[in-house]
C-alpha cells in the first residue's frame, strides 16, 4: 500500500467508528484540560512557596493526561471498551517513557564526543566535522527509533501486546523503512492543519479561567484528532476495521 492510500485508509478507519472517535475525542480534551488545571494549580501553590505540593500536584495532572491521552488514541483506533482503553493507555504510556529514554541516551551519544573534541581544542573545521562524524549513527538511529516507536504505539493502540507491538516496530523499520518513513511524512502532512490549529489557540494571552479551559479542551481534542490519524496510518492491513 502506497504512503498515500494508507493515510487514506487511517482516516476511513477513523470515520468507521464515530462514536468511539467521538469518545476519544472527549477524552483527549479531558486530558488537556487535566493538564491545565494541574499546571494552575502548581503555579498558584508554588507562589505561596508549597514547592512540594506545587511538585505534587503537576506529577498528578501530568500522569493523568498522558494517561487519558494514551486511552483516548486507543479508543479511537480499537478498543472496545473504556476498561481496555485505559489499559492500553497504561501500555502506551510505558512505550512512551522508553521513547524518550532512548532518545536522552542517544543524545548523550552525541554530546559526550562533542564534549570530548571541545577539551581538544582542535582548529574549527576539524572539529565541526569531528563532531559531525560522530552524530551521523545516532541521528540515523534516532530516525529508526521515530518509525519504529509509531508503529509499535499504533499497533499497542491496536489492539497488540506492547511487547510484541515493539519487536515487530523495529522489525518493520528496519524491513520496511523507506515505506514507512514515506508514510509518516504523509501523515504528518495531513495532520498539520490540526496541529498548526493547537498551536495557534495556545498563543492567545491568558484569559478567564472558563475561557482557558475551554481553551484547553478543544487544543486536547485537536491533539487526539491529529495523533489519532497519524497512528491509524500506521496500522496494518489485516487490523483496519
């Protein structure tokens, strides 16, 4: 299936159940508007010097958005019930927290030579393509992870063991890289009038608290839409209902 067909296909997968796009929808601005409020919450206790309950209280409103992030994304390409999609979510937050783990790894990758070639002192150009030389593997690995990690989540999401979902999302990127990487661009296409959408809503200047909360609920399901396609996009075949 072409890039193309397949950002097709995630979007008729998406209009093929409403109700639950519906749901997940609802869910994502849930989310959002956690994220909000906790966020409030910890500048306001933060300026009374509650530091802990500041520290607190945003963990709680960031564990819980991510959390009904991740159950939104998998009600909307999937999952039967609300109980299975936070299920789901739990797994999507896990593949989510090693994403990032290995991106900070990948970083180090890259910094700790640079770091090393900076104490040299070497001339300019023999540095810069030192430290060139030495971002190459990791940046290409980095490139890996992103396919890999989208189809591991949109399979997760799908319906498939988090473990499994992984092993076959490296498996693919490397299999099936340039198709994939073809799909994401796609994708990412597609969906960037909903994020450029979120994007602007938050630039306004902060107004009354029911004003940002509805702010905040529509950036939440603008995010789910666009994230909720770009991942049906990376289901495959056989899965598409």
């Amino acid at each position: 299936m072409t890039a193309r067909r397949a950002v097709l296909a995630g979007l008729a997968t998406l209009g093929a159940r409403p109700a639950a796009l519906g749901a997940a929808l609802f869910a994502g601005a849930t989310a959002s508007v956690a994220l909000r409020a906790a966020t409030a919450a910890s500048e306001a206790l933060r300026l009374h010097g509650a530091w802990g309950a500041a520290l607190l209280a945003w963990l709680l409103g960031t564990l819980l958005g991510t959390l009904l992030s991740g159950a939104a994304l998998a009600a909307a390409l999937g999952a039967p019930t609300a109980h299975q999609a936070l299920g789901r979510g739990i797994a999507l937050l896990s593949l989510t927290a090693l994403e990032r783990i290995l991106y900070f790894m990948l970083a180090l990758a890259i910094l700790a030579p640079a770091w090393r070639v900076a104490e040299l002192q070497r001339p300019a150009p023999l540095s810069a393509a030192a430290v060139a030389c030495a971002a190459v593997p990791p940046l290409f690995a980095a490139l890996w992870a992103v396919i890999a990690f989208r189809t591991a989540i949109a399979r997760t999401a799908g319906g498939q063991p988090s473990h499994l979902a992984l092993a076959e999302g490296f498996a693919a990127a490397v299999t099936h890289a340039e198709e994939l990487g073809r799909r994401l661009l796609w994708a990412g296409g597609a969906t960037a009038p909903l994020w450029a959408t979120a994007l602007w809503l938050r630039r306004f200047p902060p107004g009354p608290a029911a004003a940002e909360l509805l702010r905040a609920a529509a950036c939440g399901g603008l995010w789910v839409a666009a994230m909720s396609w770009l991942y049906a996009s990376f289901l495959p075949d056989p899965d598409r209902r």
